[in-house]
C-alpha cells in the first residue's frame, strides 16, 4: 500500500455492516426485505463500498436522495433496485428511466408529465414509481385520500411509469412517547385500506426506519429502509436504551502526528485567535485534519483525540486542515497514530459523544464527513480497498 501524503483516513468496518443487517433482519419478521439507505455518501462511509456490501449480507434494494446519488451507483455496476427519495424535476425523468433508478411519486401532475416525456422519447426503460403518502412529516407526498387516488390512477394508466411502491416516514419513532407514530400509522393503514376498497392492488409498502424496525418491527410490512442503523449507530439515546438490537458502529476516524514541538520559549501560543496558551514544556502535536474534513470548529479547546489510548485535549482553535492536540509532557514522534472518533488501547471516542459536544445528532457528525478523507475499508480484519478522490502521486 502506498503512503498516504497527508496521513488522515476513515477505516470502515466492512464486517460491522454485515453484522448491523443481520441484527436488524433478525428483529424484524422474516418476510420483511430490507431497503439500506446509502444517501450522503453512505453516511460518510463511501456509498459504493457500503452498498455493494449491504447487498451482500441481505439488503435487496438501495435508497438514495438525488438521482446523482443513484448513478454513481450505476456507474459502479450495481444492478439492485434504487430508489430516489427525494423531489427529482421533470427535467431530469429521462436519465432516471435510462439508468433504470425509481423515483418518488408525489402529485398527479408530476406522474401525468412524467409519462408523456418519456411517451415522447420512446424510452425503453418504464420509470418506477414508488408513491409517498405524508402522515406527519410535512416534507413531501399526497396528504388527502383523494389525492393519493388521484396519483395511483395515474399510474395504473401510464404506459412508461410502474408502481413500485408505496411509503410513509415516521417522524418521531426514536422517542420515547409512541402516540404520534401510532398516529401515522394508523393514517397509513387508513389510506391503504381506502386504495384496497377501489379494488386496487397494493406494490411494495414500507414505513418503518432504522427507529421503528427496532422500536415497532411489527410495522415492518414488506421492507423496511435502514438507514442509521445499517452503519452501527442508533437514531436515538431512547432506541439505544430498549437493547433491542446489538449495533456495531463501523466507521473510525485516525490520523498521524505531522509536527511535534516542545513550547519552550514564548510566545507559547496556538492557533487562530491566541486562544490557547501553552504551559512551558507542554508538548503540542499537530494533527491534520480540520474543518474542511468534516472534523467541527466547534470542538475548538473543547474536543480530546486518543494518543496511546489517552485523551489528549485540543489545543485552540480547530483550523481549516490541521488541529493541534496538547500531550502534557508526553514525549511523541512524528507518524505516531491518533484515533479521532473510535478505539485505541481501551481508550474511546464516540460519534455520540461528539455529537452530544456538538448539541447535534450522530447522523451529522459522519454525515458531513469530507470526501477528500480517504475511506479504508476493512474485513476480516485487513484492508481490502482504498477510496480517495486524488490518486497517489
């Protein structure tokens, strides 16, 4: 393996992922399929990787949240179904249909255009459709049952569309109190109820998330869309708490010590701002990695890093690319590992204990991870594959 030049990488566990399917599907009824949610670059863990590995160990269908998403999917010669779940525009229902990747359904309208552009192009792909019914969100989908009969209809008239499916999305599934989910639910089995009265005969349905498979896997219906959960993370404190489901984080985040120096002689401040000011002697270790990598500005003189399995605070101000950490009067050498977010030595650095620093959730904590962080992807203990967007030089 090459050196890196810059010595900062995410390792992902290729075995967690596997491990974090079968719990799931092992919670869930046996008939239910599972749909893993790769959106936002997998969670940060490099969606092309993730995916080909879900499918692997169980999932049969992919999501995504753009239409670009989903072909890089393509482009990387995965053929499972993919589903679009957010708005794609008319503009761009040709490229879905050519690249065989279904979109979400959400007004009559859009169906009725939809059919004649591809009408008009002759496509040889129908585009596949799965409808999305709002119960609670207030994001996107029909919320009347007229409107949703309307779309169906549509759909059951179109000769390019195919009804795949049909969804909803619980909003509060990771909380404690069950009676808004129990709502949505109940208005969804409502509106399906009301489409099997017209003598209508139902695609896939889905609703649960990575929340309410584990909290409700009798919501499971046919498939559920693992989201969190398929990268070892709960959606909650509360979910986490019902020890439903053993989940094995998969990501880590390390680095190498790029600069060592002894703050002898003064001025023995660090970083922007002069806002740390170093003890004399104190060892200071430059980190690189920085903000625009996804590691928070807002852990400045606030986060710890792992050094030989210790906590090592940040030493001021989190900068663009580097950080520095403060190794009290610890001796240390450049290329020395670092671990950012997981395990050294008995030592551990949560994604959750980041994101509760950050009054934020885990989801954003991997999610914004950068892509110019090259991913390192694990199994069976060894490194099998390396994804960087520069090729070593």
């Amino acid at each position: 393996m090459q050196k890196l030049c810059r010595e900062v990488w995410i390792e992902v566990n290729l075995d967690a992922i596997k491990r974090n399917i079968e719990a799931i599907q092992a919670h869930i009824p046996r008939k239910s399929k599972i749909m893993a949610v790769v959106k936002a670059n997998a969670y940060g863990h490099g969606s092309v990787e993730v995916a080909r590995q879900a499918l692997e160990s169980g999932a049969t269908e992919l999501a995504v949240a753009s239409l670009e998403e989903g072909v890089v999917l393509r482009r990387a010669k995965i053929e499972a179904p993919i589903l679009v779940l957010g708005f794609t525009p008319l503009d761009c229902v040709k490229r879905a249909a050519a690249w065989r990747i279904d979109l979400s359904g959400l007004r009559e309208d859009w169906i009725v255009q939809a059919n004649e552009i591809l009408a008009e192009e002759e496509s040889q792909h129908r585009l596949g459709i799965h409808v999305n019914v709002d119960t609670g969100m207030g994001r996107l989908g029909v919320r009347t049952k007229e409107e949703l009969l309307e779309v169906v209809e549509a759909l059951e008239k179109s000769e390019n569309l195919r009804w795949d499916g049909i969804f909803t999305h619980f909003s509060t599934a990771d909380e404690p109190d069950p009676d808004f989910t129990l709502l949505q639910h109940s208005i969804f089995i409502d509106f399906l109820r009301f489409l099997k009265k017209q003598g209508i005969t139902l695609p896939i349905v889905h609703m649960n998330n990575t929340a309410a498979a584990i909290a409700f896997p009798e919501f499971s219906a046919d498939m559920i869309r693992l989201g969190i959960g398929l990268y070892g993370l709960y959606p909650s404190q509360y979910i986490e708490s019902l020890d439903a489901v053993k989940l094995e984080p998969a990501l880590s985040l390390k680095a190498r010590i790029a600069f060592v120096k002894e703050m002898v002689t003064k001025p023995r401040t660090v970083s922007y701002g002069a806002t740390y000011v170093a003890k004399p002697d104190e060892v200071i270790a430059t980190i690189p990695i920085g903000y625009a990598d996804g590691y928070s500005r807002a852990l400045s003189n606030r986060g710890f890093m792992l050094f030989r399995g210790k906590r090592m605070p940040i030493a001021g101000r989190v900068t663009m690319d580097m950080t520095m950490i403060s190794l009290g009067e610890m001796k240390a050498k450049q290329g020395e590992e670092v671990v950012i977010y997981g395990r050294q030595k008995g030592g551990e650095i949560s994604v959750d204990e980041i994101a509760e620093m950050l009054n934020t959730i885990n989801y954003e904590v991997i999610a914004t991870l950068s892509r110019r962080v090259p991913r390192f992807y694990r199994r069976g203990g060894k490194i099998i594959k390396i994804s960087t967007p520069v090729m070593y030089v």
